[in-house]
C-alpha cells in the first residue's frame, strides 16, 4: 500500500490500531486505499470492482478474511464500523 501512494496514511493507521486505538484507525483509513485495494458492497457492485482489476491484468485477487490477533471485535463488527 505504501508503494500506491498511502504511506504516511498506512503508517498512522498502523500506529493507531497497534495502540488499540481501533475506531480511531478506522476512520482515517482514506477511501481512495478502500477504492484501491478493497472488493466492497453487493455482489453486483463486488464483479464490478473485480472487472475494473481485471482490466489492468490483475488475473489473481487475493483474499484477506483474516482479523488481526488480539482483536475482540468479530469480523462482522470490523466491517459495519468500517461502512460508517
């Protein structure tokens, strides 16, 4: 991410998020790195954001479903307050 132009970003985020600090992170994650790098929404609006990487030869997405040690929160609830 930080080779797209999202360093200073991705490096506060990080920060903040290490300190526990997770609804803090969340709002600075700047939508331009969600548009970028996130497949998000309904299925419809899901092929749509996968086409758009496939029109730049990204032929293989890979998928992160993961949540990060430590974290209480389910992954569910990292999504909902990651949509407000």
């Amino acid at each position: 991410m930080e080779e797209a132009g999202f360093a200073e970003d991705v490096a506060v985020v990080r920060d903040l998020y290490a300190e526990g600090r997770i609804d803090e992170a969340v709002a600075l994650v700047p939508q331009g790195l969600i548009d970028a790098f996130a497949v998000v929404g309904t299925p419809d609006e899901a092929r749509e954001q996968l086409q758009r990487f496939r029109d730049v030869a990204v032929a293989l997405p890979m998928l992160s479903l993961r949540t990060s040690p430590g974290l209480t929160m389910t992954r569910q609830e990292t999504v909902d307050r990651s949509m407000r």
